[in-house]
C-alpha cells in the first residue's frame, strides 16, 4: 500500500476482506461514510467466506439472530439493483425436519418466528416429501417451511459488496496483512501496523477476521472468545443430476443437505456435540473417513432410492465459533475498537443486516431493524453469565440453533 515506516489515516478502518467486513464497508459508505478502508492480508474472500455453504435462512430460536436473517433476505432479492450482480442467489426455499421429541420446540420456534414476521408454516411430513421427491420421511414427524430461502454464493456476494463499496470511494487493500492492533492513550485502539511497517490510524477500527480476530485481539490484551471449529463437507453425486429441491436442515438425522448447481449433493454436519479445534492457517482440507462414511449413512437412510450414489469430493472449513455459538457484534472493552466476529457457521445468511447492524451502531449508536436486539450480541454477555441461547432449543441439536 504505502513504503515501509509512513503512515496513513482513516476514519473507518475495516480489518478483514472476507464477507462481513465488505458489507460493512458498503453499508458505512451506502450512509455517506466514504472514508473507508479496508484491509485483507491475502485477497479479498480468500479466508473462510469461500468455504460457506451459502444457505439463506431465518429459522432460529434467538430472536434477534432470525430477525437479522429476515432483514438479509430483500437484499439478496434484491441483489441486481442494490450491487448490480445476482449473487448466484437461488430462491428455492429451506425446511427443516424433525422427529417427535422436537415437534414442540419447531412449533414454538416458527410462532416466535411469525412474531417478527418472518414468512414461515408448519407443513406435514407428506407436504415435504412432495417438495423433495425421493425423501424419506418415515421419521419426521413435522416440518417447517420458508419459501423465501435458498442458497447463494458467498463469494459472489462478498466481491459483489467489494465492487459496490469501491464504486463509493471505499478503499479496499489486498495482500495487506495486519500484524497488530495500535493501542493509545486510555486503553484505546487507534489503528493498526502492517507487515511492511506502515501505521494506519483511524476513528474506529472494525475486527471482521473470522477465525483469526484472537490473535490481533491479543495483540492489545483483549481476550476474544472465538475458537476455529472444523466444519467437513462431502459432495455427492446420486447417479442422475437432483432436480430442483429446498436447501435441508434435516434435525432427525443431524445434517443439512443443498443441491448444487451442477445436481450434486452438498452435505454438511449439524452434529455438534464433540467439536473438533483446529489451527485456521494449517489443517487437512480433506473429510476423514469417519466423516465419509456418516454422510453416506445418513444419506442413503433419507434418501434411500438414489440409483448410483457415489462420493466426488469433499473440504473443510472453520466455523469461528463463540461459547454460546451466536456472534459477537458492538463495542470490544477498549474505545476505538468495534467486533463483528464469531459467526459460528451463521454469517453468509444475515451478512447483509450485519453490515447494516454495524454501520448504524456505528453511526447512530442504535439499529432501525425491528427484532434485532444489539445486546446479544454484546462481548460481556460471556464474562456476565448471559449467553445468547434458543428460546426453544432442539433435543441433540446443540446450539447451532
């Protein structure tokens, strides 16, 4: 960016390149706060928000988490008009099934759901199996349905904030790796040193870093709860491409299952009850067998009739997960310094509010968006005993939800 020992100012300082950090780059400059700059140490998405399975959904049992959803959803509608690209936004819908023990939670969960007006039903478990021919739903015992949901692209959507934000006057610099947080007078964080020596000194620093906020955290003595979680995928292929169908959060068998473009199966695990930690910068990106061979399982029991099933790829990823798996939004402890990090696995589909949520505390220390309480989303609930919980939590679903 600039030679080695100068300097260079911002009002905004946006440390991260991934999908969060770029929202809020264009959602700061969408209010007239043009004096941005965001800084990525590799390029822009190269991180975590190429892993994200793109599924947009609103059912959640926090209500500020499925409000943050709902408000998402027109963008990514709406995507062509507001950042000039679609996003590879398909509309398919999303459901999720359950088995008898969670029928009273689901119930619960939609009616908090419809509250905030999220467009969501309860549908019987003869209405789902029509929605996806082939499904096995000899177990479920109920469904929910959101016909506003789908699946996008994260990377499509992030460099799609990216353009837009530059076409404002946002700064966007890539290969420009933070190697630590600036900290002033009265605890309070100032900017941020480069790689290359050059100090960049702002009004407000922004860590949007995913998986890596610890460590720069740190670097001012802030202790940031995040922890990288290994999240596996498998792709598998059935031996005739799947026709349309709703992106699945299928409960009974703990996994969730979208159609890629190419008619494959994405499958992923909700299964997390013995978390795997890993390094963020070194680990296999590869499914283990024990991984392959619970995916084929539990595929081949909900989806018994698939002529030819075979296995033509998998990769990891890392969920930067929270204790109460719900992300960390607000003021850290230190003045000058605001997070937006711990997404958990939830970040692709409320990206859109998120970025809004942080320009508007931002800028106007408040939000507009109804059923969003900036609260749970604050640092201290940990240190407070507070967490940020489901209402109506899934028996075996843990707190992914």
């Amino acid at each position: 960016m600039t030679d080695a020992a100068t300097s260079t100012t911002a009002k905004f300082l946006i440390i991260g390149g991934g999908l969060e950090g770029l929202s809020i780059a264009w959602n700061l400059a969408e209010r007239g706060e043009t004096d941005v700059l965001v800084v990525e140490r590799d390029t822009l998405c190269s991180g975590m928000t190429g892993k994200s399975s793109g599924i947009v959904r609103c059912h959640y049992g926090s209500p500020t988490m499925a409000a943050l959803s709902w408000h998402s959803i027109p963008v990514f509608e709406s995507a062509t008009e507001l950042l000039g690209d679609d996003l590879g936004f398909r509309q398919c819908g999303y459901a999720v099934i359950v088995g008898e023990e969670n029928v009273v939670p689901l119930r619960a969960n939609v009616a908090m759901q419809q509250s905030l007006g999220i467009e969501t039903e309860l549908i019987a478990p003869d209405r789902m199996a029509e929605l996806w021919p082939g499904l096995n739903v000899s177990d479920v015992a109920a469904a929910a349905w959101e016909p506003r949901g789908g699946r996008g692209e994260a990377y499509m959507t992030g460099m799609a904030f990216a353009a837009a934000a530059r076409r404002r006057g946002v700064r966007i610099g890539q290969s420009t790796r933070v190697v630590s947080l600036i900290r002033g007078r009265g605890d309070r964080v100032v900017g941020a040193e480069l790689a290359d020596g050059t100090r960049v000194h702002a009004e407000h620093v922004i860590l949007a870093t995913g998986v890596w906020a610890p460590q720069l955290g740190a670097t001012v003595g802030l202790d940031i709860p995040v922890r990288a979680q290994r999240a596996q995928l498998v792709m598998v292929d059935q031996g005739v491409p799947l026709g349309p169908v709703p992106t699945l959060s299928d409960l009974v068998g703990l996994q969730y299952l979208c159609r890629e473009p190419n008619g494959e199966i994405l499958a992923g695990n909700s299964d997390h009850h013995a978390p795997q930690y890993i390094d963020p910068d070194a680990y296999a990106n590869r499914a283990d067998t024990a991984t392959v061979e619970k995916v084929v399982e539990r595929l081949m029991h909900r989806l018994p009739d698939m002529p030819d099933p075979s296995i033509t790829g998998s990769y990891v990823g890392a969920y930067d997960t929270t204790p109460d798996y719900n992300p960390i939004i607000g003021p850290a402890p230190l003045d000058g310094l605001f997070l937006a990090v711990g997404f958990s696995g939830h970040g692709f589909k409320m990206a859109p509010a998120v970025g809004r949520l942080v320009a508007e505390l931002l800028t106007e220390g408040t939000t507009t968006m109804s059923g969003v309480d900036p609260a749970d989303c604050r640092y201290s609930r940990f240190e407070e005993g507070r967490p940020t919980t489901s209402l109506n939590p899934y028996v075996g679903a843990g707190e992914m939800r």
